[in-house]
C-alpha cells in the first residue's frame, strides 16, 4: 500500500471491495439464520448484496482497466453478478428449490472466471495468483456441490447457500488485500 507521512493509504477500490465482503458475510449469516424454508423471505436481501457486488467490480473496472491485471475478469464477474440478482430482486415466481440451483450456478461461473483470470495473473507474474486460483477451484466444488440433490438435501438449502456466500466473500476479502499487487507498474 501506498504510504503517506507513515501511514499505509487504503484506496477507494479497498473500501468497495472490503463494503462487498461485509455484505456477503452478512448475507451468509442471514441465509445461515433462515430455515430453508424460508429462503423466499431473505431471497430480497440477498439479490441486494449481490448486486452491490457485482456493481462494486464493474465500478472497479471502469475507473481502473487500464491500470489493472486481470481488469477484464472484473467486468465478465461484476456484469455475470449484477445481472443474476435481478433474478433474485424481480424474480417473483422463484419456488424455494430453485434458490439453490440459482446459486450453484452463479458460484460455478464465478469459478470459471476467477479460474480464468488466474491463469492470466500467473502469466503476467502477478504476486498472488495462486489464491485466486484455490478459490476458483473452491467455487467450482461448491457449485457443482450446490447443484447436486443429495448434497442439499444433507447440508440443508440455506447452508449451501451461506457457504456459496462465504466463499464469494473470501475473494473478495483477497481481493481487497492484494489491491496493490494487481496494479500495473509503468515501465
């Protein structure tokens, strides 16, 4: 981080994405807290937090692209994000099985692109890479989890989803601590 006068210099980018991963980890606790069936109830809420999320990288990635590794990731995850809370936020004939599935598919693309973007951190040497890619594996295993009858049917539909949130708030948690690994240094 950058140090004015003594004192580490946290950026705006830091703070969207620290405001993400509170909300995610508050959106767990709640999914965590709600009986499975109830999962319409908080279904609202949780639409909410992943459209704060997926606006927080898009904002990301339109003021910062072009100083960025792997800014384009940030685009295709934050659009993919926003874009799947509408279901949640606009959605009103959702029944409480769907919410799962909805979820093991977003945490599954998620995957494939935080998978992707690793690759890329890997080849331009970003420090850091490999986090992203245990976390893409991670996603990918919590989203085919999620989306396999049994699995729901042991853990509960509402702790599969709090897990989905948990893990989309630990990228976001890295995120946020390796900010100034991912900006590109001028030549």
């Amino acid at each position: 981080m950058a140090k004015i006068q003594g004192k580490s210099r946290i950026s705006w980018v830091q703070i969207c994405w620290g405001w993400a991963a509170l909300l995610l980890v508050c959106g767990s606790i709640l999914s965590f807290a709600t009986d499975g069936d109830r999962l319409l109830r908080i279904a609202t809420p949780l639409g909410v937090i992943m459209l704060f999320a997926g606006l927080c990288n898009v904002l990301v990635y339109r003021k910062k692209r072009g100083e960025l590794h792997g800014a384009p990731w940030l685009l295709a995850d934050g659009m993919s994000t926003a874009m799947l809370s509408l279901f949640l936020l606009f959605n009103q004939m959702i029944i409480p099985t769907m919410i799962p599935f909805f979820f093991g598919v977003w945490e599954l693309f998620s995957g494939i692109l935080k998978f992707i973007d690793s690759r890329e951190l890997k080849r331009e040497g970003v420090h850091g890479w490999v986090i992203f890619f245990v976390i893409s594996i991670i996603e990918l295993v919590s989203g085919v989890a999620a989306l396999l009858r049994p699995i729901e049917e042991f853990f509960g539909m509402n702790y599969i989803i709090g897990i989905i949130l948990l893990v989309q708030c630990s990228g976001f948690v890295f995120k946020t601590v390796l900010y100034p690994n991912f900006i590109k240094r001028k030549s």
